[in-house]
C-alpha cells in the first residue's frame, strides 16, 4: 500500500486512520467490541546467497482491487524509470 497501510484499514472498515481530534477510548472501545475478520497469515522464509543466513518475516495477505491497485502499479513504473 505505497508503505501507509490505510488501504488495508479501510477494507477492515477501520477507516482511513486515526484522527488526531478523535477519542482514544472511543476509538479502542470500538477495537475491543469489533467482530474478528478472516486473514490469510503465513512465513516467509529467505535464504541470503553469500551468506546462507535465514530470515523469516511474517506476511499477511488480502487483495484490493480498483484505483488503489493503479495507483499502486502507477508507482511502480515510476520508481522503475526513475530510481533515483
């Protein structure tokens, strides 16, 4: 999600993030009353060449379709030609 993460808080339905003006306890009274969601979790485990060391990370997986997969992609390309 171009490193922000709010795409994924929106399809939670948590909304876009949190509000500066916006009550903490209300806003955790929602997180402890909120209904849990099904997520694909796994591990990622890579080898490094030169090293043979291994790391694992965890990952989460969902898919987002629509302009935030374009503007996604739209970033990309750029990076891409202009890796500086």
């Amino acid at each position: 999600p171009l490193g922000t993460g709010n795409d994924l808080a929106r399809a939670l339905g948590w909304g876009a993030g949190f509000r500066p003006d916006q009550d903490v306890r209300a806003f955790l009274q929602e997180v402890v009353s909120s209904a849990p969601t099904v997520f694909d979790r796994w591990t990622v485990t890579a080898t490094f060449t030169k090293s043979g060391e291994q790391r694992s990370w965890p990952m989460c997986n969902y898919c987002d379709v629509g302009i935030s997969g374009r503007l996604t992609l739209n970033f990309h390309e750029a990076r891409e030609r202009n890796p500086s």
